[in-house]
C-alpha cells in the first residue's frame, strides 16, 4: 500500500524512516518535522505492518511532506537495509538521509547538512556524529575524518546524495555492520566522505 502524501516535488532532502511499528516512530517523526530549515520530504517505510496510519499521529500523516509506504516483511532482525532501500527509491531530493523509528535529531539537522554540503560541494556523503544510548558520541571526537571511521562505531547518521543510488547503484546489504559497510563501499569506489564536527543524531 502506497499514500502518496508527498506533496513537495524536490525537497533538499528526504529522510527514510523504516518502521516495524513502535510507537516512538511519532517522536522520530516530530524531529523531523521541527527543523528549522522546512526544505525536506520523509518516508516512513511500515515493513510488514498493516495500516501503519493508523499508528501515526495525525500532524504527521496530515503532512504533504510526509510519503506513506507500506511493504511485505523484507528486513531481518536488527537490519534495516533492506527497508531503507525501498524508501530511498522514493526519494525524488538532492540528498537522502535517514532515522530509525525510536531515534531523534537535532532540530539544526537539515540546515547544518545545507551548510556542510556547500563548504564540502565534493562530499557524496556527510556523516554526523550521533550520541549513543550509552552516553558515548560517535564517531568518536579524535576521529577527524573518514578514514578513521571503524566498525562499531558509526551509524545511520549520514546524509547521502541521491545520485549514488540513481546512478552509480549504491544500495544497503543486510549484515550487523550494515551501515559502516555501506560507509566503506562509498569510500572505496572513490567517491568523498565528509565527517562532520556536528552532533546530530540522537539514539534513545
């Protein structure tokens, strides 16, 4: 099932929201719609759940900037890749950006990306650095860029241009370390990384 509530035709950014159904998937939401800079689309992604509106508040599925989309079960246990995938072929944005139904950002998300892309105009990838439910942010503060970027200790708290999915085929493979893998495949086909000093990104 597909609500096509996206109403803006080529926002700056769209966040891809994969979803089993939590009820924190509203919170995730709000920060998004509490940006300061309004130039971004979302897709929430219901993997396997049915009338995944019916979970939503109505200042969120009331939302033109909100897409709804509802797909059989294709992610596994603590992977997300696949889910991500189908919401980043909504994407119509510049940019691609994501967050998991029980996290947050920082209401200067959206305008810190718009200002770190403009002084990073080669980076295909911003990474933010997200403070973890233990306390911790990562990447860590002495990472200075993408090089030293590790498993296990980066996230989903990157931005990445749109054209690397249309164009060049990018995807997410399922795997415990799907994120940094995606990272490292960006990397590696010598397209930039940039890692940024902000933290943005918020795990509960």
């Amino acid at each position: 099932t597909f609500f096509d509530l996206y109403e803006m035709p080529h926002p700056f950014v769209t966040f891809v929201v994969p979803s089993i159904g939590r009820h924190t998937v509203n919170r995730a939401l709000l920060s998004i719609q509490n940006q300061t800079d309004g130039d971004w689309g979302a897709v929430v992604v219901f993997d396997g759940i049915l009338n995944g509106k019916s979970l939503l508040s109505p200042s969120v599925w009331s939302d033109p900037r909100v897409m709804i989309l509802e797909i059989e079960r294709v992610g596994k246990s603590n992977h997300g890749a696949n889910v991500r995938n189908a919401g980043v072929r909504r994407a119509v944005s510049e940019w691609v950006a994501f967050l998991d139904d029980d996290d947050t950002l920082s209401p200067d998300y959206v305008a810190k990306l718009r200002s770190e892309s403009a002084l990073h105009p080669e980076a295909r990838v911003v990474v933010f650095r997200m403070h973890n439910s233990d306390g911790r942010v990562l990447p860590p503060p002495h990472v200075e860029d993408a090089s030293g970027l590790t498993r296990g200790a980066v996230g989903i708290s990157f931005s990445v241009k749109t054209e690397l999915f249309q164009r060049e085929g990018m995807r997410f493979y399922p795997s415990s370390t799907e994120d940094f893998d995606f990272l490292a495949r960006v990397i590696k086909s010598g397209n930039m990384v940039h890692l940024s000093r902000f933290v943005l990104y918020f795990v509960r």
